[in-house]
C-alpha cells in the first residue's frame, strides 16, 4: 500500500482536497465504514457540534470489525503514540444520545469529570490522558472535585460578569469589530479576517497583549487547536499535523502564559485589571480551587471556549445576508434596533438581548453537553463513551414552546431567569427541597459583588445589589445546563450586542460572494465552513 507523506509546512488553512492527499479515498472508507465517509469529506457542520466531540454517527458502520489491523493502514509517517492514542481512542468513542432535559438541569450521574473524547487529551496533556498536576479547566471537573459549592465555578465566572464586560473588556470587542469591518475588508471574505484578528483579542482579554507582543508560536498552537477541533477527524493529515504541532508547542505556550500572568499580578502590563486572569488572580486567592497552574491551563483551554464565537458570528451573517439571509431574522433586527433596544423595562433581558438570546437559541452554536459515563460492568475497558444531552433538540421542544421553530424574542420575556428560580419554585415544581441550595461566594477583587446560584444550580453574578441572571429554562439550552452552564454566556451575549449594534449602526450589509473557490476555514468546533460572506456599507 502506498504511504503517503505528511507535509507538514503545509498551511493549515488549506482546503479539503489537500488533506485528502494523506488517506486515500477507498482506505478511508475501509476503516471508517461507508457511512462516516461522508463526514470526513470536510463537510462537517455545526449540526454535529459540541465541545470537541466527534460528530455525531461518526465510528457507526465497520469500525469494531479488523481494529486489530488499522494499526497497518496508517503512513508510517504518522508517529506511533499519536495514532495509538489520538486515531485508536478515537475510534473507540461512542457518543449516546441523552435525554432532552424537562427541567434545566443534568444530573450528577453524567458527569463532567474529564468528559473531553479521549482522543483529545494528547492537546491538553503530555502523557495523552488526564493530569492534574499539569493544570486543570473546570469544565472538565466533576461537580464533587470542585470545592464547596462549585466554588471553582464561581471563581471562574466572578472575571465574566456584564459589569465587567462594560467597563472593562467591551473596548477591546470594539477594537476587534472595528478592524474586522473596515472600510478595506469591504466586499470580501470576511472569515479570514475574523481569523486574522481573532487572536489578537483572545490574548488581550486574557491577559492584556496583542500585536507583536503576542509571539508567533503563540498565535500558531491557538490556530493549530482551533484547526483540529474544526476538522476533528484525527485520519485527515490536516489534523494530524496541526495536533502535532500543538504537542509541540505547548510547553512553551505555558511558560509564556506564566509570564503573562506575573504580568498582570505585578502590574506590569497596562490596566491589568481589563483581562480575565486579573480576577482569576484576585478570587483564586492561591487556594486549591483556582491554582495559579490552572489561571494558566485556562487560558488555553479557551481556545475551545472562544472558538464558538466564529461559528457563530459565522451564522448570524448568513442570517442576516441581504438576499438569502432568513427574513423573520431580518425582520426582527430591523423592530429591535428601532425600538429602545436597550431598555429592559424591567424584565430580565432587553429587546436586544432577547434578539441574540434567540439567535443563539436557533444556531446552537455548541450541539450538546458532553457528559462521561459510569461503567456498570467491564466488557470492554478499551471503549469510550460519552452521553450528549442535545442542544438544539431541547431548545425546540414543543414541550417548552408554543411556538419552538418559530423565530421570536418575545419568548423570554415569560420565562424564569435565574434569580427568579428559589426554594419557593423548586417546591412549586414538586421537590421536596432545592437541587441547589443557595449560596454566596463574596469577590475579592474590590467589587461589592456575591457569586451566587438558583435552585437548579445556576451561577451568577449579583454586583452592587443587582442580579445578573440568565433565563434558567430548559427550552433555552444553548449554553448547557445548571451547575455545568456556560459561564462566558452572558459575555457572550455582550460581544454580540455590540455587534449587532455596529452592524446597525453603520447600515452594515452582509452578502454572499460569489467565489469559484472560497477559501475552507475552521471557524469553530467541528465546523469548517466556506469563506463566502463579505459586506457592504450601505449609503
Ligand atoms: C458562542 C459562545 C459559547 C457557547 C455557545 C458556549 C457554550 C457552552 C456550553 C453549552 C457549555 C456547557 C457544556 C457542558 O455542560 O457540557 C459551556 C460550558 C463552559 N463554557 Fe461556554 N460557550 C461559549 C463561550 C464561552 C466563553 C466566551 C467562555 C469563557 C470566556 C466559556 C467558558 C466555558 C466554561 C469554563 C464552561 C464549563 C462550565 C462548567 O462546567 O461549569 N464559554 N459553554
């Protein structure tokens, strides 16, 4: 059988028939099964997509049959540990499909504890597995691991509150949009530059550089990361080399986040207090919940966090485009941004937050919540599984809409948020106590600001008094769940308020271009898409 040899100063933004040069068609198919064939094809989309797992049906027809010999049909280029451990794992993860939630809320039982597919821990970890001593993300924690009260949960979300965001992260969002829409990027595809500047902002609101003070290895692993989450099929010589490359550069990726941080912990990067690690810092305390190793670890792991953005800025373009964008979408931009768009009067959310809130609803930007399994029984240790509770499937539930495929952002406007969801609404539901007790976690960063939860678990911010919550509904899924919930969602939501407002404010025009070869971007987890959208200015 003829090997292919991976080139690996190949770049990474090449398109899908170059990577098809590392596995021959017919052999893909050999080992992947007819069926997950066609997902290999690079056409993977955001219909599949959570945090990092494979698609879903990916692994289905072909693959239990001959895993002893897969091990023969790689290049023998592709370097041993990586297909053992990336290609094999791979193979061996089964997803299931998890219940659509009645209540906002995923039991203990499907658990967070190192919930990643397990061909992607050599991205996180040296010895591709789970090491705590090296550094540790909550998002891959148990609830039981994360101190007392999903402390490290509140320590995390305490630097992403929208008191924050306004004062201190929104100019450097500005300063994104700004340079993304310039008049000079007018009429072409815009995804690239999205890319081109994305990483600028990622740095800056972590840790307060961008520019040339952010090195070129550092941008290289965050757009290696991104590259192998878009693509995710660890076969595609694309990912194998931009994995590879991960490995190789994280190390010294650590050391220059460890820096950064002393940076901001001794003042020496201007207005410290305008990044993430800041908090982190300030409401970590050194303790054992929030290590000054895991400020580090997670800043990395936000590649994956804040990659989501792109896939969805992506599909609010194409929403929003002027002849094939969806009109009840257009529509509803045109009433709100000519309402008093940011006037909640009184309700939890404004018009235009209750706009974004349903452009998240209907793209889904993150499939499901990724959840490992216990093993009841042992036959074969060897296989992974991972139970996804979906997404989009929840948030169009007829069970907790009227109207659930229909585009409308009045529907939050009769919904629990979380400050709403005590003791008295748990009982009211029918348990005989709260699934979460209430509790508090007082900042230390100077805020007169408590991180506290609802009764399904819910973190949020109150800041001088006033709550900071999200709508705590099952219909509303797309930033998961209960204790286990998004805690960069109401950020987030920020970031694309003030696109929309630019967007509106500057009579931007979204357009499809008409490109013979658009250039294939990973924009997102599992999502690679066409670089095809530009704007215009309207006069
Ligand atoms: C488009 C943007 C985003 C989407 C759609 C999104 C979606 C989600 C979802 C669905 C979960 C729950 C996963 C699960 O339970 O398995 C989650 C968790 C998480 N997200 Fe986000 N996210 C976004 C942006 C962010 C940002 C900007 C940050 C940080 C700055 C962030 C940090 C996290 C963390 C740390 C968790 C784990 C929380 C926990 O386990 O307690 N995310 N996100």
């Amino acid at each position: 059988m003829k090997r292919v040899v991976a080139d690996v100063e190949k770049p990474v933004r090449s398109n899908a028939s170059a990577e098809d040069r590392l596995l021959d068609v017919s052999r893909r198919n050999l080992l992947m099964g007819v069926g997950a064939a066609a997902i290999m094809s690079g056409q993977v989309t955001s219909a599949a997509a959570q945090m990092g797992a494979p698609p879903a049906g990916y692994g289905a027809a072909g693959i239990g049959q001959g895993m002893g010999h897969l091990n023969e049909m790689f290049p023998t280029t592709y370097d041993p540990a990586y297909i053992q451990n990336a290609v094999m794992a791979f193979v061996r993860t089964n997803l299931y499909a998890a219940q659509r939630p009645f209540l906002p809320m995923i039991d203990e039982t499907l658990s967070k504890e190192n919930a990643l597919p397990f061909d992607l821990w050599g991205m996180l970890y040296d010895d591709w597995g789970p090491n705590p001593e090296e550094g540790l993300t909550v998002f891959l924690q148990g609830l039981e691991k994360r101190g007392p009260d999903n402390r490290r949960k509140r320590i995390y979300i305490s630097a992403l509150t929208p008191d924050l965001y306004r004062s201190m992260y929104a100019e450097k969002v500005a300063r994104f949009f700004d340079r993304l829409l310039d008049e000079n990027n007018a009429g072409k595809p815009l995804m690239k530059y999205y890319l081109d500047n994305y990483f600028d902002l990622f740095w800056d609101l972590h840790v307060g550089v961008q520019g040339e003070a952010v090195p070129s290895e550092v941008r290289q692993i965050g757009e290696s990361f991104n590259t192998v989450l878009g693509y995710r099929d660890p076969l595609l010589g694309i990912v194998y080399e931009n994995y590879m490359k991960v490995r190789a550069l994280r190390t010294p990726l650590k050391k220059w986040i460890e820096e950064r941080v002393q940076d901001v912990v001794h003042g020496r990067v201007k207005d410290p207090e305008k990044t993430f690690v800041y908090y982190w810092i300030k409401n970590g305390g050194g303790g054992s919940d929030f290590r000054n190793r895991d400020v580090v670890f997670e800043s990395f792991h936000n590649f994956v966090a804040l990659s989501q953005w792109g896939n969805t800025i992506y599909n609010i373009m194409l929403k929003l485009e002027k002849t094939t964008g969806d009109p009840d979408v257009k529509a509803w931009f045109k009433r709100t941004m000519e309402g008093d768009y940011d006037n909640a009067r009184g309700a939890p959310f404004t018009p235009l937050q209750r706009l974004v809130m349903e452009l998240f609803r209907v793209i889904s930007p993150n499939g499901g919540s990724i959840s490992s399994l216990q093993q009841l029984g042992m036959r074969e240790p060897e296989r992974h599984g991972y139970a996804i509770t979906p997404h989009l499937a929840a948030s169009t539930d007829p069970r907790h809409w009227e109207n659930p495929l229909e585009f409308d952002p009045r529907r939050y406007k009769g919904v629990p948020a979380s400050d709403e969801v005590g003791e008295e609404k748990a009982k009211a539901i029918g348990f005989a106590k709260c699934p979460f007790e209430k509790a508090s976690f007082p900042v230390k960063d100077g805020r007169k600001a408590d991180m506290t939860n609802s009764a399904f678990g819910t973190v949020f911010g109150v800041v001088d008094g006033k709550a900071q919550p999200v709508c705590d509904y099952a219909g509303f899924a797309p930033f998961g769940f209960g204790y286990r919930r998004c805690p960069g969602e109401l950020l987030t939501i920020a970031v694309f308020e003030d696109f929309l407002k630019k967007v509106w404010a500057e009579k931007i025009e979204f357009q499809k271009l008409d490109l013979p070869n658009p250039a294939r971007l990973p924009v997102g987890p599992t999502t690679v898409i066409d670089d095809n959208i530009g704007f215009v200015r309207r006069t």
